[in-house]
C-alpha cells in the first residue's frame, strides 16, 4: 500500500521499458484503449480515468532561445498508474 500511495512518478518510456515496447506502442495501446486522447501535445485520460490518482502533470520551466521564460507539461504516470497499465497489457 505504501508504495501505490507513494510520490514517485514515471514517463510513459520508463512504463513502456518495463513491457517490453516503445513509447509510442503504449501510447498507441492505451488510446485504442479509450484510456487515454492526445490533445495540444500532450497525453490526457479520459473523465473515467481522470480522478483514479493515475497521471499528473510535471511542468517544467526553461528559457528559450530568445531569453524569454517559458514552461513546458507533461504528463507523467503514478505508481497508482503504472499498476493500471500493467494489469491492462498484461490483460492482452
């Protein structure tokens, strides 16, 4: 229990790594799925998977070439998700 509550989160490539595939195949998976739509770049749940504690958002700042402060999102899984995800594929 412990560590499904924990702090700890991790990029789909970490999750995808651990199954044995790329990025970009989870990505493709979860979203044949409906478990998950990309929208201004960035990966989003849907509303049924949206308040489980499944993903947050890192957001990151950084200057850009022209100096200007900027920051950057992504989405990034929990230990509460990666478990989701390897049920699911392992449900495959």
């Amino acid at each position: 229990e412990k560590v499904i509550d924990s702090e700890s989160t991790f990029t789909t490539t970490q999750i995808a790594k651990e199954l044995f595939m790329s990025a970009k195949q989870l990505n493709l998976v979860l979203s044949n799925m409906g478990v998950q739509f990309k929208q201004s770049k960035q990966w989003m749940l849907y509303n049924k998977y949206q308040d489980k504690g499944y993903m947050k958002t890192r957001t990151t700042a950084y200057t850009d070439s022209n100096g200007i402060q900027q920051t950057s999102h992504i989405s990034v899984w929990t230990e509460k998700g990666r478990e989701f995800i390897h049920d699911l594929v392992e449900d495959l």
